[in-house]
C-alpha cells in the first residue's frame, strides 16, 4: 500500500507540476503558485478535520517547515519552466529533492533499504535526467533547478518527521506557511478567470499528492516512498507525448525504461 501511495503522489504531481507550468507561462510564475497554495489552503482546512489526529507543537512545526519548502520550491520551480527551460530546471530540483532525503533516511533515521529496493534508487537518479531531456534546452534553468531542489528536499523530509498520530494537520500547517511565503511576492492572484481556476485546481492537485506521500511515508521506508514520489518528471513528459504531441528522443525514451524499472525494483523492495 505504502508503494501505490508514493506512486499516486507521483502522478498527482506530475500533472500538477505540468498544468502549473503552462499556466505560469501564460500569467506569471507568482501569482499561479500563490493562487495553487491558496487552494491547498481551503482543500485541508475541509479535509485534516475529517481524519482522527492529535497534532503536537513539533508535528505542525514540521508541517510548517514543510510548508516553506512547498512554497519556496514551487516559486523556484515554476520560475524556471516560465522561462522555457523546463527540461533543464524539472531533472535537476527533483534529483536533489529525492536524494537528500534517501540519503537522510538511509544514514541517520536508520533506513534499511532491501537490495532490489537500493537498485531503484541507484536506477532513479540518471532515469530523472534522462526522461525530461529534449535535446534543446540550455542551461538557464540550472540555478533554478538546483534552488528549488533544496527546498524540495526540505518538504519531503520535514513532513516525513511529523508523527503519525498527527494525523493530517501537518498538511494544513505547511498550507499555511506556504500561502504565507508567497503572498509578499505574488501580492494578487491572477486576473483571467480560467488562470485562476486552472491554478487552483493545480493546487489541489499537488496538495493531495503532499497527503499521499506522507501516508506513504506512514507504511514504507522514508527512502523508498520520497524515491517513488519523486518519480513525477514522468508525468510532463507523457503529458507532452499525448496532449502536446511532442516527439519522443531516444534519451527520454531510455529514461521511461529506466523509471519503470525503477519502479519495479523499489515496490518489489
């Protein structure tokens, strides 16, 4: 259960990572994320009371810290597919985002991945930078990329440490620290009516995704379940495949192989 949780995670993400990107296009990077955290904002507030928990001070200070690597991450990483580079800036924030927190897992919350599951790990690394490269993109997104990194890093890892008897107020916590951070920079949310609805439901989506992966991380090891939920670059491209009807190269051709090898070893794991 704890696999197909990281997994729909992944999916969820990867269409919201998707939609936000093509609306940030079209109305600012700022106002789409802000917009997107709003609406995971009011999504918790209806759900975390719904499902038993008894959240401490530490639980929802996880919850918060989270919150600000969801916020600040997402401005990062939209700002980079703004700017069209988002094979380059997509690769690189989710590497680092699922390897610092494995290799957290692993090393210091004592973590003891199976041989197959390790494999996938190894394998899920070059399959990220394989299936979202297009051959084209320069390098502009790099620092993008590697800024948003850190701060998913720091979303996945935080969330994690919340308790499970919390419940799902961690989620609402981080909603609230990520609404927050982002205020000061987007101040308003966008004008055009479909942008505004399309971003909110973008971040309902990625919201849901936040609830899916700290359920995984409630029945799966924190290095399996961030590893599978960080399989989301997949998605864009597939995306882009069927509804943009972009051209398949041989690297992103390998790199879908190599993710759904991936995929095998870490749920046989």
């Amino acid at each position: 259960m704890g696999a197909l949780l990281a997994l729909a995670s992944s999916v969820l993400y990867g269409v919201a990572d998707f939609a936000g990107g093509m609306l940030s296009r079209r109305a600012g990077f700022a106002p789409v994320a802000l917009t997107g955290q709003a609406s995971g904002l009011v999504l918790m507030l209806v759900v975390a009371p719904l499902v038993p928990g008894s959240p401490s001070a530490v639980d929802l200070g996880w919850g918060a810290l989270s919150g600000i690597g969801t916020g600040v991450g997402m401005l990062f990483l939209y700002r980079g597919m703004s700017r069209g580079a988002m094979s380059v800036v997509v690769p690189v924030a989710a590497v680092g985002g699922l390897a610092v927190p494995a290799l957290v897992g692993i090393a210091l919350l004592h973590d003891r991945p199976t041989a197959p599951a390790l494999a996938g790990m190894v394998l899920a690394v070059p399959t990220l930078w394989l299936v979202t490269r297009d051959g084209g993109a320069g390098s502009g997104g790099v620092l993008d990329g590697l800024l948003a990194s850190v701060f998913i890093a720091v979303q996945y890892l935080a969330l994690a440490l919340a308790a499970p008897e919390a419940g799902l107020w961690p989620v609402l916590a981080g909603r609230v620290t990520a609404t927050l951070a982002l205020v000061p920079l987007a101040r308003r949310p966008p004008a055009d009516r479909r942008v505004l609805l399309g971003a909110a439901a973008t971040g309902a989506c990625a919201t849901l995704a936040l609830v899916a992966y700290l359920l995984a991380t409630r029945a799966q090891l924190l290095s399996v379940a961030v590893v599978l939920s960080s399989l989301y670059p997949v998605i864009p491209v597939v995306l882009g495949l069927t509804v943009l009807r972009e051209r398949l190269t041989r690297p992103q051709l390998a790199g879908l192989l190599g993710a759904s090898a991936a995929i095998v070893l870490l749920t046989l794991g």
